[in-house]
C-alpha cells in the first residue's frame, strides 16, 4: 500500500516503517493514525513480515507528539473518540504477534512517546529525549500512556514524568528501563536490525505465544497469567517447530523452523 504519511520499506522480511513528516517533527495527525492502523493490519497477516522497526523521518524526532492544532479544536465527545481510536492504533501494534522495536531517533513526545511504549522493545539514540508533556497543555496522554508507562517503570517514576511533564534524555530513559537500549544515532537502524534478525531466527510461533502470553498477562491477574501461558506451551508442544527445535538442538545444528 501506498501512504501519505508514512514510508515502508520490506527487506529479508524485516518491515521499516519511517512516520514521515519531518516538517511537523513527526507529529501523529489523524490521518497518520489511520495510516499506521492499516499498516499494522497488514503486519498481522501478512506472513513474508517477520518484524517491525518504527522510526521517525530525520534526525530530529521520533514523533514529537501529536498534531496541536488537531488537538485544540477537540471537544468532550470528540476527545473521548480521538483516544479510543489511537488506544486502538496502539493496542493493535502491541498484539500483531511480530516483534515490533521503537528506534527513537530524536524527540519522543506525548503521542510519539505512546507510539514507543506500545512497541514490544525500544532503542534509542544517543541524543534522544522522551516524555509526556500533556498536563503542560492541559490534559492527559489519552493513547495508553498513563497505563503502559507505570507498567514499564512503576508507579512513582511514571507519575514524575506525567505530573511534571518532563523530558528524560536516553542515558536516564535506559536506567529507569524505559528503553532496552542505547546507541550512536549512525548505529540505530542496524541496532535495531541486528535486533530483530537475532530474535526472527527463533521458531515464529514461539515468538508469537510469547508475545501474547506477556501482553495478556500483564492485564490478568497472575493465576490467569500463567493459565494462559500453560495452554500456549501445550499447543506449541504440537507443533512442527517444537519437534525441529528440539532435533536440532540434539543434532548440533541450526533449526530449520517452518512456521506450523
């Protein structure tokens, strides 16, 4: 597909997907929103993808936020509306089943500070900086950014970060593990590469049930957590990649994993 907003790009089944509009730093407009909505509907089914890296067009941001002047003509209804919607763009990133990593490449702000944490890991530039400035506008981050943010660095630095509206650069989003990464801007794209290569020559299966088994569980209570990740490892067990993983290993050699 052919968009307005953002650029893809398919190569040894690793999908880039670059937000760009780099006059308006990256900002998340609802046109972009939709965009990357049906863009994620497609990783989901599309099997010749194996991965995601999200980045930002530039060097200057990531996203750096929402569009403002979308945002200010927002009323009670359509705000309500508007949240449901990028709630919606994120929660289908975080369950696409493939391995999504964030390379943060500058400015990570409010929306595009949501768009990271939705990603199942996230790489950041060395010059990078990451925040939720909402209340500065007077609202809150309405794309999960309240609840991923507490899960990601507990309850006492989210709500520093929220309540001020401050920026952390990279060095302090790693030590707090709001990122799992830092690297040289010049290295970000084949960190983030090398990444998912490493984590794609696992069985798909396996990485698809580990993904859902964290993403759900996290929202369950721990005795349906591992109810859920009980029933995943018995259907894996059935599988055609768990009976090559498992002979390769024996072998000495690499798996040869089919996907089935």
């Amino acid at each position: 597909m052919k968009f307005t907003n953002l650029l893809t790009e398919i190569r040894d089944g690793i999908l880039t997907l670059t937000v760009n509009r780099p006059r308006e730093l990256n900002a998340l407009n609802a046109a972009t929103m939709t965009e990357l909505d049906a863009v994620f509907g497609d990783v989901e089914s599309d099997d010749t993808i194996g991965g995601v890296i999200v980045t930002g067009a530039g060097d200057k941001a990531f996203v750096a936020g929402a569009d403002i002047k979308e945002l200010a003509r927002e009323t009670a209804t359509s705000g309500r509306e508007s949240s449901v919607r990028g709630q919606g763009v994120m929660r289908r990133i975080e369950l696409c089943g493939k391995p999504v990593v964030a390379a943060i490449n500058g400015f990570a702000l409010g929306g595009g500070m949501e768009l990271a944490l939705a990603c199942h890991i996230r790489i950041a530039a060395e010059g990078a900086r990451m925040g939720l400035p909402e209340v500065k506008l007077g609202v809150i981050p309405g794309y999960g950014g309240t609840q991923r943010l507490a899960r990601l660095v507990g309850k006492g630095r989210a709500l520093e970060l929220i309540l001020t509206g401050g920026m952390v650069d990279a060095a302090e989003a790693h030590r707090i593990g709001l990122v799992n990464r830092v690297s040289p801007q010049d290295a970000l794209l084949p960190t983030a590469k090398s990444l998912i290569e490493e984590i794609l020559a696992n069985g798909p299966l396996a990485t698809r049930y580990a993904i859902l088994a964290v993403e759900r569980g996290l929202d369950s209570s721990l005795e349906l957590g591992l109810a859920l990740e009980t029933s995943l490892f018995g259907l894996l067990c059935a599988t055609e990649d768990m009976k090559e993983g498992m002979n390769a290993f024996l072998e000495k050699r690499s798996p040869r994993f089919g996907g089935k």
